[in-house]
C-alpha cells in the first residue's frame, strides 16, 4: 500500500480514451486520481460532476485528473458521456491499483460488513511521488478541498 513523500508502482490500465494508461509514459503533470465505488451512483456521480466543473482550475495548476474504479470500459464510457466528463476514467476490474492505493477494504452498509472500495483520492507529482493522499473522502466539497491544497502548495 502507498504511502506519502513515496512512489507509486508503474501501471497500466484501460483507459476511456480507447488507450492504455501507463503512469511511466503518461505522467507528465501532477495527477489526481480519484477512487470511486460505482458509475451512476448518486455520491461518485456527485465527486464526477465536481471535479469536472474544476477541471479548468486544476489545468491551469498544471494537474491532471483521472477517475479509476472496478467497473468496465463500457460501464465508463456510458457514464463519462452522460456526465461529460473532460478527464479519462480507468478500468481497475482486478482491483490491483485500487488496492495498491489503499482503497479496498470492509465496508458496512446496513448493519452488513463486506468488501469494496473506498472513496480515495490520491494527489501524484510529476516525478511518480505521493504527495497527498485524501482517505473516505466525503464527497461534497471534495474538489474545492483538493484544489485549495494545490493552491497552497504550488
């Protein structure tokens, strides 16, 4: 599992762009990525939408976005097309990366504990390290959070 001031492993995924994401070509910028739970659903649709209206802040901070979860490409490009979403999303469906990045783990949801993703949000510099790591992220107001974090240190 990653940790701050480390770096992350390479990867390659799927990406929505019909290319493969591979952190060691692709990474030119600071990069969030962004761990959600589940396309269409009202709180990772929320976070989607929110980063999405920022996406021209965290540009011009010289930042990148990506949104990774275990659903499919065909799955991700339904919701990035809904939502018009300016930034890729990632297919993890072997929960390698989001478990490298720490977001699996038990959850509970009506009084039932089981496995799943945590909403996660990872802030990687240019130079493949881990500057910040956001942890059960909630989502209202997410974005504004991470992009004050930028600010402050940029």
């Amino acid at each position: 599992m990653i940790k701050e001031n480390k770096l992350l492993k390479d990867f390659k995924l799927p990406s929505t762009n019909g290319k493969i994401f591979h952190l060691k070509k692709d990474l030119k910028q600071n990069l969030i990525i962004y761990v959600y739970p589940k396309d269409n659903t009202p709180g990772c649709t929320t976070e989607s939408i929110e980063f999405a209206k920022d996406y021209k802040k965290y540009k011009k901070l010289n930042t990148e976005i990506i949104g990774v979860s275990k659903d499919s490409i065909e799955s991700h490009l339904k919701f990035k097309s809904k939502f018009k979403l300016p930034f890729e999303l990632l297919s993890d469906e072997n929960i390698k990366l989001i478990k490298e990045l720490g977001a699996w783990g038990e959850k509970s949801m009506y009084g039932k504990k089981f496995m799943g993703i945590k909403r996660t949000t990872v802030l990687i510099g240019k130079n493949q390290k881990v500057i910040k790591i956001w942890n059960n992220v909630k989502v209202k107001d997410h974005s504004k959070i991470i992009l004050q974090f930028l600010k402050d240190i940029i």
